[in-house]
C-alpha cells in the first residue's frame, strides 16, 4: 500500500503510465470540486469529510468520514466523489468510511466559514467543545451582521444545522452547528 | 477458540441492544414527524430519529459482521420478529402526548450519553469507533431534553401535570437501561463495556438533581419494569414491528 496525505512527499516506487494514475495532489484538487450535495457552495473537502487518498494497488481510495451518522447526504457523496474521479479516467475506485476521529465543525477551515456566511449560513462559533459547554452561542447573523438574534430551534433543515432568527432584520437564517 | 466463540457471542447480543434501542425508539419518535404541536419541535424529533437510525447502521453493521452470517442493518432491522429484538422496554412504550414522548426521550438521553461516553473506551475498537461517534449526538439530544423537561415541568399546572403524568408512567421502565445480566458482567469484565452499576449510580444521581429543577418527584418504591434486553416484550413492540417490517415482508428483498 502507497499513502500519501495531501501535501505528501513523492511516493517512493517505480512510476507507472502517468495517465493511469495521478497523484494524490492532483486527485485532492479535483475532489476540492466536488459540492457538497446539501450546501453546494462548499465543497466536500472544505467541510472536512474527506480524510485521505491513497493508492492501494491498483485502487484509488477514498476515505471519507460521517458528518452525521444518520446525515442522508453521506450516501450522495459517496457517489459524488466516486464519480467525479471516475470522471477524470481513474476507474478503480473505492470509498472507505471511517468513523473515527468523529468529524468536527473544527475541520472546517476559514475560507469555508467564509463562504457559508456568504450563502446565508451563519458559520460555527467556536470549538466543537462548546457543545455542551456554551448552550447558547453568540451568532452573528449573516445577512446583517447584528450581533443580537435568537435561537428558534436547536434543529433545523439538515442534521448540520440550527433554526436561528436576528432580532434587528428579523430574518429567520441556519446556524452551522458548532459540532 | 472458545473464549473468542463466546465473546463474539456476548458482543453480537450487546450489538443489537445498541442497535436496537436506537431503531426502536426512532421509530417511535419518527412518528411525530408532521404531527408535533410545534413546527421547531417537528423538526427537532426528525433530526433526532435521522441520528437514531443512522446509529442503527452502525451498531447492526457490527452485529451483522460479528455473527458471520452475512446478515446485514438492513436485515437485523426487517427480518427479526419482535421476541429476537434485545431493546430495553423503555424505549418502545407509545408516545401517548408530548409529554410521554420528551419523558421517554429524557430517561433514554440521560442513560445514552454516559454509556457511550464509557464505550469510547471499550477494549474492542469497533465499539469504541461507534461510541466516539453516536457520543456527540446524544449528547447534543440530551441538552435539548434536558431542557425541555426542566421548562415543561417547571411550567404551567397543565405543562407540570402532563409531565408528572409521564414520568409517573415511564420511570419503572428507566431502571432495565441500568440493570446488568449475566451477559453485561461479562461484557464489563473483558473491557468492552462499561459497569452499569457504577453507571446506573451516577444516572440516578443525574435524574434526582435534573428532575428536582423540574419540579417532578420520581415515583418511590416503583418495581423495576424490564426484560427487553433478553427479548421479553411489552405488546408494543409486534405493532412497531408490524409497521416498521412491512415492506419488507411483503415484497422480500425490496431495495429503492
């Protein structure tokens, strides 16, 4: 077996065609396409569900870790990410799921919460650690900026997320859920 | 190889108590979905039976691959009849009104939070992976019905009424998540899960403080109510069954 995390070093073996199988840099970048199929404007890599690429003989594999057990879009990016790579003429290709180290809103780097924001999705607060600890988070809204909303629901469209509402523009918005 | 038999053995029964316990009680609670008395809490009790399921997988999965039979979540869940199903009874008591649904949701919560929490140390990997897993959902559903109860028993007279009600009616079957068999003595010895003595302890401890800021009296002296760990069951559970199996029943081998 060949591992090579993201920003890895040359792998130490004799090159086969380059056409058949690309490096894991190039197989990150493609994969840094893929939307989540949920919240589209980010994608699976900046949510942190792809934990690794290796070669594995002649397999490409993907592995991939739950943002929720029971989150119904896990299964489409399975698909999603499989086919994408195909899509790049890479045929072998598995998906293996991992469970632990469980996923964290901490995986979610800044230029994702970024995004979110600009979507109209008031990114996590804090660590993951507040859950818990902080019952009740200080979110901004993310259309105004007012510091001053309210938590509607602790759930909300999807398992990642939270009802909240901003008592200055009084829209309703999700809270990504510090998890 | 018959100390490995027997572990297997023990491990696969304490699987489909997890896995169990989950499906069931997302069954349960997967019902309110379009009925709840609130559309915030509709939502909250979906998410809450989608993390339940999603538990289900993972605990069947293990079941399945431990028994060797190649018998998969899907069919652990769809082909078992009720008297095969290791849920604690708790968990599959009707819904009644919301104030059962939350009770039922709190005395499970209250449990499934420390006992995953003790199984992220477990000796078998698989369990521990789970555990680390399930851990933060359960704790994020334990916030909400520990709130929920406190705000409802410390309400109105009617709010407090209801919830005395439940809690009337649902507290004998709290103890069985507690009650060790010979099997969870041999799970606690080998490593692989946790003395539920020692946690049934800190449970009690926990409901005592949380239910006084509820301003509700648990029910002294109740008998312990219990027996679905070893696949002895109230009525109930046939009926969830029958809705639950259905499709399965009726068309074998049905996928979408």
């Amino acid at each position: 077996m060949v591992t090579a995390q993201r920003h890895g070093e040359q792998i130490d073996r004799p090159p086969p065609p380059a056409a058949a199988r690309p490096a894991i840099d190039q197989v990150w970048s493609w994969l840094e396409e893929v939307p989540d199929p949920e919240i589209p404007v980010v994608s699976v890599v900046d949510l942190g569900i792809v934990r690794a690429v290796d070669w594995e003989g002649d397999d490409l594999v993907v592995t991939v870790t739950p943002t929720y057990s029971g989150c119904p879009a896990t299964a489409v990016i399975s698909l999603d990410i499989a086919e994408s790579i195909r899509r790049h003429g890479v045929e072998k290709v598995r998906i293996r799921s991992q469970l632990s180290p469980a996923w964290t809103t901490d995986w979610i780097g800044a230029a994702a919460r970024e995004k979110l924001k600009a979507y109209g999705i008031a990114p996590p607060e804090g660590g993951a650690r507040c859950v818990g600890d902080l019952k009740n988070p200080v979110v901004e809204c993310p259309r105004c900026g007012s510091m001053a909303t309210e938590q509607v629901s602790r759930f909300g469209s999807t398992p990642c997320k939270a009802s909240w509402r901003c008592r200055d523009c009084l829209e309703p918005f999700d809270y990504f859920k510090s998890f | 190889m018959t100390t490995a038999t027997k572990t297997d053995a023990a491990l696969f029964e304490f699987a489909l108590r997890m896995g169990d316990n989950a499906v069931v009680l997302a069954q349960r609670v997967g019902a309110w979905c379009g009925h709840a008395p609130a559309i915030e809490e509709d939502i909250a009790f979906a998410n809450v039976a989608l993390d339940l399921i999603g538990q289900t997988r993972m605990w069947l999965g293990l079941a399945g691959e431990i028994e060797g039979k190649g018998r998969d979540a899907d069919q652990l869940a769809f082909l078992r009849d009720a008297r095969a199903y290791r849920n604690a009874l708790l968990v599959e008591q009707p819904n009644v009104d919301f104030a059962h649904t939350l009770m039922r949701q709190f005395l499970f919560d209250a449990w499934h939070h420390p006992m995953l929490v003790a199984l992220k140390s477990s000796a078998d990997a698989r369990v521990a992976d789970i555990a680390e897993k399930a851990e933060k959902e359960a704790r994020y559903h334990l916030e909400r019905s520990e709130d929920l109860i406190i705000r409802l028993g410390d309400g109105t007279e009617e709010s407090r009424q209801r919830m005395q009600a439940a809690l009337d009616a649902l507290y004998p079957f709290a103890g069985e998540l507690c009650a060790a068999d010979a099997l969870d003595a041999d799970l606690a010895a080998r490593k692989i899960a946790p003395d539920l003595g020692a946690l049934g302890e800190r449970y009690l401890a926990y409901l005592k403080s949380t239910l006084a800021d509820a301003t509700l009296t648990a029910p002294v002296g109740a008998a312990v109510r219990k027996g679905g760990k070893q696949g002895l069951h109230s009525e109930h559970l046939g009926y969830i069954l029958a809705d639950m199996q259905f499709l399965q029943r009726a068309y074998p081998g049905a996928t979408w």
